[in-house]
C-alpha cells in the first residue's frame, strides 16, 4: 500500500473532531457489532467519511465491524486508506460495478454509496452515469441477495424531486414534480429514480430488506478538489483566498448538509429505518438561497462575490430546479437531527481545507 505523498485528512484535528462528534452519537452502533459492510463509492465524500467513522468506533469501542470498501481506482483507495495499512476490519477491492463481477463472500449490510454526483460528470460522461445508477444499483442489490444481507442501503438524491412548480414549500418523501426526461442532463435523476424502482423490485421478488437515503446537496472537507458542485467551487475558491464566483443569478432555493451530517443520516436509515421506505435527510437548518450561500462564504474570508458566465459544458450540466427544498420531518421522527448548521459546516470545511491544500 502507498504511503500518502501530502497531508492526510486524519492529521487535520478539526476533521479528526468531525469524525469523533458522529461516532460518539447513539445510532444503534451494536447492530453492526461483529458484522460486515459492504460499501461501493467508498472514496468518495460520503463513502470515505463512512469509512472514518466505522474504524474509529471499531478503535474506540471494538465494534469488530470490518468494511470492504470498493472504487474503480484501487490507488486512490490505498492513498486515501492509508492510516488503515494491515488492519483486518478494512478490506479495499478495485470494482467496477457495471463490468466487474463483485465476488465478496460476505456483506451483512450492504450501501451503495457510488456514483458521479457533480454537474461536469453529467455533461462529459452521461453514460456512465446512468449506468452506475442503474446497472450498479443492479449490481449491489444482487450482491445483497446472494450474501443473505441483513439490510441494503440506496444513496439517492434530492434530484429524484426534480423542479418544484412552486406549489409545494417542501418536498416529502410522497411528493413529486417535473423533470423533462428529453434532455442530457436528466440521465442524473431519472437513473436514480430508476435505483430506487429497483430496490422495490427487489424488496417485493427477492424479500430484500431496503432502504433509501434522499440526500440533498452534500459539501464537506471530503469533497474532491475536481468537484464542480457550486457550493465546491465556493469553497475552493475561499481557501485560495479568491473571490466566490457565482455562475447564475443565485435565485435557486435548496437544502444543503455537511456530509457528517449526511453519514449520520445514512446511518440512521440503515439501522433503525422501517424497510421498504425513503428517508429525506434534511434539517431546515441547511436550507439556503445560493446568492445568500456565495455570500456567506465570501464573507468568512473577507472576499466579495462575483458574477460570470458558464461554460457551455458547465451549463449542460446544471439542475434546472430552482426550489429543492426538503422536509426532513421523517427521519426527524426516527430521532437524527445534524450537528452543524450551515455557518458552522462552511466554517469547518474551509478550516480543514485551508490545511490539506497547504
């Protein structure tokens, strides 16, 4: 395995808190006691947050529950794993999930977790982005079945809503409103709509236990630094200590959540969500007009807010939704609330990067 060749994310104390902040919460953490995961997508923001967290609770509390952490780059994954070097309850496998059979003998709890999950990959590579959704979730919910597993967990997306015609202040789980699927940039939401479809075909043919996690627009220091979200790219410039540029008039209405928060809520679905349902994991807290978001940003370094064009690949990748707000009142009753609000998540993000990109 390779040693890092720049700071690790560990070394940051402030993300070392992050991480200890959501182990030390009661989640229901021995139902995974001496049990398996199995985690496609686990490099990336979430996935990797994920694998932070479990390993510390198996340090601290020897929960004994080891992860199989796969990704298409096997590198990337042993550059981001590292500090985990020969230790037993983290096993890392190169997979690709629409090509490669996923020969894994175990997995009590299975989380699909992959998938392109930013604008640019829209645009430049929209058939493998629905081919992960789609064929991927396929994948891992076959995996789930020949493993026995106990539960499976499906990341989806706010994107499922598509755009609020204004005569909804939130969507809940039931709600829905239009996406035109005649466009590149719906291959995004209509594959996802099309994992979760799945994951209730295979709930009703096979027994499989399933639930999904609707996640709204996650930002955190796990983030890539080749991330073209706007909230990204807000981000990234604070900590060059440039201005925030904003690509649009900033009118659109969403949620957003610090991906602690959101590994917390994934959590809170797996192991004490009712099966078959979708949970929104959203808190008014992270509900935010962009402008007033670019804003806020600028203002935590001292910069302004600039307005520019788009590309023309940047704009065939962005949403059109301008009201994406979501009501977190589901899984609110089951007991998650999230530990940062956006002032605090955006202070701790660029906190934290300013260090690793140092």
């Amino acid at each position: 395995m390779r040693t890092p060749k720049t700071m690790h994310l560990l070394d940051n104390p402030t993300y070392r808190d992050d991480v200890a902040a959501l182990a030390a919460l009661d989640l229901g953490w021995d139902r995974l006691a001496d049990s398996s995961i199995v985690l496609s997508g686990a490099s990336g923001m979430i996935g990797s947050f994920l694998v932070d967290v479990v390993m510390k609770k198996n340090l601290d509390d020897q929960l004994n529950c080891t992860i199989t952490a796969l990704a298409r780059n096997r590198a990337g994954l042993e550059e981001r794993f590292a500090p985990y070097y020969q230790d037993k309850n983290l096993v890392i496998m190169k997979a690709d999930l629409v090509s490669d059979s996923l020969d894994i003998p175990r997995g009590d709890y299975v989380i699909h977790a992959a998938s392109n999950t930013h604008p640019v990959a829209y645009a430049t590579d929209p058939i493998g982005t629905i081919t992960t959704n789609v064929q991927g979730t396929f994948a891992m919910l076959e995996l789930a079945v020949r493993t026995q597993a106990r539960r499976m967990c499906f990341l989806s997306t706010v994107e499922i809503y598509g755009d609020n015609r204004g005569n909804l202040e939130s969507f809940a789980e039931h709600d829905m409103g239009y996406i035109d699927c005649n466009t590149l940039r719906a291959g995004y939401p209509e594959s996802k709509r099309t994992g979760e479809a799945l994951c209730q075909a295979f709930r009703a043919h096979h027994g499989l236990d399933v639930v999904i996690a609707r996640l709204p627009r996650v930002y955190g220091p796990t983030m890539k630094l080749t991330d073209t979200k706007a909230l990204s790219q807000f981000l990234l410039k604070a900590v060059g200590g440039e201005d925030i540029v904003l690509k649009s008039a900033g009118h659109q209405h969403y949620s957003y959540l610090h991906v602690a928060d959101s590994v917390s809520g994934l959590l809170t679905c797996l192991l004490s969500g009712e099966a078959g349902q979708a949970y929104n994991i959203a808190h008014r807290s992270g509900d935010i007009v962009l402008k007033d978001l670019a804003g806020l940003v600028a203002a935590s370094v001292g910069r302004e807010v600039v307005f520019e064009l788009p590309s023309e690949v940047e704009q065939r990748g962005f949403s059109a939704a301008d009201k994406a707000v979501m009501d977190g009142s589901k899984i609110a009753a089951l007991g998650w609330s999230p530990l940062y609000d956006i002032p605090q998540g955006i202070e701790r993000t660029i906190m934290i990067l300013k260090d690793i990109v140092a």
